[in-house]
C-alpha cells in the first residue's frame, strides 16, 4: 500500500485535489527558477575587464568606440555603462545622476521572478498543511459515521493520505526556497557592480574631460618654464 501511494499516480489520486495546487506551484517555481539561470548567466561579465577597455578609449577620446564596446557587452553592467557614455559631454554631477537613473531600471530586471520563488517556498507547506488537516478531518469524520468501529489498518490508510499533502508541499517548498537564496545572493553582488561600474564610469570621463581642458595650460606652463632657463654667456 505504501508503495503504491508513494507512486505519482497514487500520490496524485490519494492526495486530492491540493496535490494540484501543489504540482501548479512547483510548475510555476521551476519556470521561474530556470528564467533567473538564463539571466544570470547572460549577466555574467568581469567587470574590470570591461572598465579597463572603456577606459583605454575614453583616454584616446574614442567615444564611438567606447560605446560600441559598451553596447556589444551583455548584462547591465554594460548597459549603466553604455547610458553614460551616451551622455559624455555632462558635467560630473549630471553624469552621476544619469548612472544612478539607469541602475534603479536595472534594478526590478535583477530581481524579477525572484518575489514570485519565495512566495512558491511560503505557500506550498501551508497548501500541504491544509491539505493535511482536511485530510484528517475526512478519516476521523468517516470513524465516527462507522460509530467508532474501525481498524487499525484503515486509521493508518487514512492518516497517511492526509500526510501525502504535507510531504510535497515541504518538497517543494525546501529546493524554492534555496534557489531564492541563491538568487537574491546573485542579485545584490549584480547590483553591487552596477553601482561600482557607474562610479568608475562617472570619474572616468570627468577626469578624462578635464585632463583635456588643462592639458594647453600645461603646455603653456611648460613653454614659459623653457623660455625662462637662462641662455649661456657666448663671451664664456
């Protein structure tokens, strides 16, 4: 009899109806977790890698090609970097307001799907507990239409059906709520880098900008510095 309950077919016609609920659940779950795998694993991009190639053209004044490198990268890393670089004639304050704008609409793409995982993980055990007790409620209703009289064998029957519920919604409650975790750690070292690459993306073209308005300063400086140096005495 066990195993036979233990079959999905028996799990399915001695469960009840909530076993449905339950298999939605894990469907919907499993959806959601195999979306955040592909994010994420589209997101990946070493971040220092992509700065230090930026930051070779920004120097060159190459913006064209900053911004082509920017929008082939994947990820949005990339795409915080790539708002910058579209506006690279702003002043540091307005450049630092952009990258913030594009980081908080990356924001809710991180952490889609993963609100939709834990509420799976919080509502399949208490779908599985109800599904218990109602359980429980049919066995001890149907002992006391048999006016109490009823063996061993078939209180054990019932009880173990109610607790088929139980059992699936704690399956699949256990792996959602590790894949949340999983996730929500992926999500706050993704929203970390966004916000370090649009500091560096800030800095960067400003200092960049202003190396460029010094720089005839500099060779102003520089040729004032030589013409001053005192000419040697022919007489000597």
């Amino acid at each position: 009899m066990i195993l036979a309950l233990m079959e999905p077919s028996g799990l399915i016609e001695q469960g009840g109806p909530l076993v449905w609920v339950l298999l939605g659940l894990a469907f919907i779950g499993s959806v959601c977790v195999v979306e955040r795998l592909f994010f994420f694993h589209r997101a990946r991009i070493n971040v220092g890698d992509l700065l230090v190639g930026l930051a070779h053209h920004v120097r060159r004044r190459s913006f064209a090609e900053a911004l082509h490198e920017a929008a082939r990268a994947p990820g949005p890393v990339a795409r915080v970097a790539h708002a910058a670089l579209l506006r690279y004639y702003l002043n540091r304050s307005d450049l630092r307001d952009i990258v913030q704008e594009a980081g908080q609409l990356e924001v809710p793409r991180i952490e889609k799907n993963i609100r939709a995982i834990l509420g799976v993980s919080l509502l399949a055990p208490l779908v599985g507990m109800l599904g218990t007790l109602l359980g429980m409620l049919e066995t001890f209703q149907k002992v006391s239409e048999q006016g109490g009289f009823t063996g061993p064998t078939e209180l054990t029957s019932g009880v173990f059906t109610a607790l088929i519920t139980s059992v699936l919604g704690l399956t699949v409650a256990v792996p959602m709520y590790l894949f949340y975790m999983y996730f929500l750690g992926r999500a706050k070292r993704l929203v970390h880098r966004i916000e370090r690459a649009g500091i560096e993306m800030v800095h960067l073209i400003a200092d960049a900008r202003e190396e460029e308005e010094f720089a005839p300063f500099r060779g102003e400086v520089t040729a004032g510095r030589k013409a001053l140096k005192p000419k040697p005495d022919p007489a000597k």
